[in-house]
C-alpha cells in the first residue's frame, strides 16, 4: 500500500564513485531505502541507522539502501569539489556506492516528498516507480525499526 499520493520525483543522481543515475528508476533494488538529508551534520542521523540496516539488507535481498544528499543546484558549480570532498573521506567504495548526491531544486523535491522539515532526514521506501510505502524521519530508534520491519515484512 503506498502512502498518501507522493511519489519520488525524478531526480539525476551521481554516486561518489562517478556514476550518474536517474532515479527512482536507478534504485538497483525491489525495494529501496533512501536517507534523504539536507544538512552536513545529517550524517550522524544517517550512520546511526546503519547497523541496524546492513543486517536488513541480508535478510531482505531485494532491499537496497541509500544515503540522498540532497543540495542546491546553486552548487552545482562545485560539484567536484564537494563530492571530491565527500569521496575522499569515505574508504568503502560500498559506502561511496549507495552514496548518491542529487544537485536539485531543494523545493521541487521537499514538495514532491512531502517532506514539511528538513529539520532532521527522512526515511522513505521506494520501488524504482518511485511509489512510497513507507516514510519517518530522524536518527535511527527501536521504534522507528520496528515500523521498517513491519513495512518490509
């Protein structure tokens, strides 16, 4: 069941490897989960996530997760040199993967998401039509997994 009538929008992405996408329908998973942040201390909410996901991504094969920085295309310039930054300081070629920065109308995408703060991330379940199945927002929680579970079972 997908939620209200939001959908991701599409959006080009470059991961810190290099590679260029179109998402959703670049997601390389059934189902996908992405941690769209929009502030460079976000990050700590992101990692606090992401032991409890590695080990739901072995149990669920189809699941893919994504972190979504999500920048002003007033950026778009320094590109380079903020994903250079970003991709020098991550050693897993894994992590600079997943990692997918999107240079964007800020606005378009909150309001395609239905995102009302960009206070802490949101969570959002995607398959690669871009409908959403499920959504929370902020650093990872008991609770909060426990409604993840529940969507992905």
């Amino acid at each position: 069941m997908t939620l209200n009538n939001a959908s991701f929008p599409i959006v080009e992405a470059r991961n810190l490897n290099g590679r260029t996408l179109t998402l959703p329908a670049g997601f390389g998973g059934e189902r996908n989960l992405a941690l769209v942040a929009f502030q460079r201390w976000h990050q700590v909410q992101v990692d606090s996530w992401f032991p409890y996901l590695d080990q739901q991504m072995a149990t669920y094969p189809g699941l893919r997760v994504y972190e979504l920085p999500i920048i002003s295309n007033f950026y778009n310039l320094a590109r380079p040199f903020i994903d250079g930054g970003m991709a020098s300081t991550i050693a897993n070629a894994v992590v600079r993967d997943r990692t997918l920065t999107v240079y964007t109308d800020v606005n378009r995408v909150r309001s395609a998401l239905q995102i009302k703060s960009t206070a802490s991330i949101t969570l959002l379940l995607v398959n690669r039509e871009g409908a959403i199945f499920w959504r929370e927002s902020g650093a990872y929680s008991p609770a909060r997994a426990a409604a993840l579970e529940r969507a992905l079972a």
